[in-house]
C-alpha cells in the first residue's frame, strides 16, 4: 500500500473527495483492496464521515523517483527553493 501511495500525490477536492491516479489497473485494483482500511482510518481520525476516495488510472503517469543525491536535491529544490540559502548557509556539498 505504501508503494502505491508513493507513485503520485492526492488530489483533494473540497473537503470530502480525494482524487488519486494511478499508472495502471493492477494498481488501481491492489489500491481499492486496501481502500475501505484506509477511509476507515482517515474518517475516524479526521472525524469527516462524508470523505471518499475516486480512483483514476491515467497511463501517462511516470514515476518522479530520485535516484541520486544530485536528483533528490533537485527535487527538494522545487518544492522549496529556500533549500538553496540552506546549502550555501551550512557550506553543504553534494560531492563530498
């Protein structure tokens, strides 16, 4: 389930839909397996009994893992360019 969950973000749409894509229908069928155990949990702990999970399979989707440290940087880096002024700050190298 965790692998699953880790191929692409959640969409959530309002307060009680949650869109999620998936690359394949193999996955999209492990996904709805697991599915009731995890609006269980997100209902009770979220205390929102009205939330649902839509599955969509979009084989377009690929796979966003990094592989190197150079990558990973680049990928923290999007998310929060500030990770830049934390680098030069602390004199970090990625080649040492």
């Amino acid at each position: 389930m965790e692998s699953i969950l880790l191929i692409n973000d959640p969409v959530l749409n309002g307060t009680t839909e949650i869109t999620f894509e998936l690359p394949n229908e193999g996955s999209k069928l492990e996904f709805e397996s697991e599915k009731i155990g995890l609006l269980g949990y997100l209902r009770s702990h979220l205390h929102n009994h009205d939330i649902s999970i839509e599955v969509i399979v979009n084989e377009s989707i690929t796979s966003s893992r990094s592989f190197n440290d150079q990558d990973r940087y680049n990928r923290l880096h999007e998310i929060n360019p500030n990770i830049e002024l934390l680098r030069t700050t602390f004199g970090l190298d990625l080649n040492a």
